[in-house]
C-alpha cells in the first residue's frame, strides 16, 4: 500500500474558520431585517384595527345620524398598556369598544382610544364650532419596548391616518 494513495479525511481549519466568518456575516445582515419585519407586523394590527373602528363608525352615522358615543363616550382599552411583549383583550362584553362591535382576533400590541362628538370638540384636531359630528380613534403602543411610543390615529372625514414613526423604526 502506497502513502501517497491514502488522504486524509476531514475539513482543514481555514476551512472551518471561513464557515464561521460567513455564517457570522449572514446572521449580522438578517437579525435586523427580521427584527424590522416583526416591528412592521406588529404595527399593522394598530391600521387594521383603526380600519375596523372607521368602518363600524360610519355604518352607525349611515344608520343613527351621528357618530356612536358622542360627547359622553372615551373608550380606552385595554385598559393596561401594552409594550413590546402582547396583552390580553380582556372580557370583550366588558370593552367599551364592543358596544361599536369592535374586537381583535387575539392579544394586542396598542391601548385604542376613540372620541366622538359634535362642535366644539374636545380634540385639537377640529377647532371650536366645528360644525359636524365627529369622530377620533387612537392607538398607542411600544411595540419595541424601547420606552418610545408610537402612535396612529384616524379622524372622520379623512382617509389618511397620523402615523408618527420612533427613532429606529423605518
């Protein structure tokens, strides 16, 4: 039997080293696309569900005239905040927001706010006098848990939402 026939089985360490650097470069460049793509699904339940609020809103003024909950009606819930890890809808009978027939899928991410009334709003965004009924709807959250809030925010009569965006999140 001849040495020169005989090969050694196995990887060099070069080789192994050069697995590890690319392996290393990989996971550098995913870990924080993966991380923006939770943050924007995160970030989505909030649109959808002030979707859901307009939709629900404007069938109520169609059918009753008016805004549901004028003057009186501030509903916040759930009522703890939420931060970057999701929190319980609590008892749907029990939210303010069933009574518009509003209710998400699960666990949520923001604390939903909405506002309804006529002239001389409570809201900043429709001054005194303003002069038809009126809705806002509002979700906060933090949904990195970085201690910076964002915030969405439908109002009536407008198709766009308020999205303000924390230092970070693109």
């Amino acid at each position: 039997m001849t040495r020169n026939s005989q090969r050694n089985a196995g990887y060099t360490l070069v080789e192994l080293m050069m697995v590890v650097v690319i392996i290393g470069v990989l996971a550098a460049t995913a870990i924080p696309s993966f991380r923006r793509q939770v943050l924007r699904s995160r970030a989505a339940e909030s649109i959808a569900m002030l979707g859901q609020i307009r939709m629900r809103q404007e069938a109520y003024r169609s059918e009753f005239g008016q805004y549901f909950g004028t003057t009186t009606f501030t509903a916040n819930w759930p009522t703890s905040t939420p931060s970057d890890e999701n929190v319980p809808w609590g008892n749907a009978a029990s939210s303010p927001l069933a009574l518009l027939g509003v209710s998400p899928d699960g666990p949520v991410y923001f604390r939903y706010r909405v506002m309804a009334g006529y002239d001389n709003a409570p809201a900043a965004q429709y001054p005194a006098g303003y002069p038809d009924w009126w809705y806002v709807a509002q979700a906060t959250g933090d949904i990195d848990g970085d201690g910076t809030t964002y915030f969405v925010e439908a109002i009536a009569g407008r198709a766009e939402l308020y999205v303000s965006s924390p230092a970070g999140f693109e």
